[in-house]
C-alpha cells in the first residue's frame, strides 16, 4: 500500500434542496482506482451508488474534478464541507 494513501482517498459531497450527490475516489480490493457515485434523496433516505473504474489515480483525479464542476456549475449543487456531511448507518 502507498504511504500517501489516505493523502489521494477523496470524498465530496453536494446538496440541492432534497437531493445529496457524492463521489468518493477509493483503492479497491485489486488496488485499482474507482469513483463511487452515489446520489439520492435526504427525504425518504434511497440512495443509489455507481462505479467508474479508472487506469490511474491521474485519471481519476481529472474525472472527479469534471464531475464536480458538472454538479456546481450545471446542476447547482452547493458543495458541503467535511463538517456538513452527515453518516448514517
């Protein structure tokens, strides 16, 4: 495992009135890179979840910065900070 691990994991997470998006940038088991797109509604708690495999965390890291300027700048999403997101299990 990469020392700088923890230093290239990324989540980000978006809201829009009753709708929440996020997108998580992960290692996987095989140690390959994928974004998990997860989007749904804060209203009744459904949620669903995409993966994008990637060829490497550069990629990866160009896709995720298009999906979020996708997410504020045509869909106006409002990004939420680390402090906002809320877990529940």
């Amino acid at each position: 495992m990469d020392n700088n691990f923890f230093e290239k994991w990324q989540y980000r997470s978006f809201k829009k009135g009753t709708r929440f998006y996020g997108i998580r940038l992960e290692k996987d088991l095989f140690d390959d890179w994928v974004i998990t797109l997860i989007n749904g509604s804060l209203v009744t708690k459904m949620k669903k979840e995409r993966f994008l495999a990637c060829s490497n965390y550069e990629d990866a890291c160009n896709i995720v910065e298009k999906l979020v300027n996708y997410r504020i700048n045509k869909r106006h999403y409002e990004e939420q900070s680390y402090e906002d997101v809320t877990i529940n299990n």
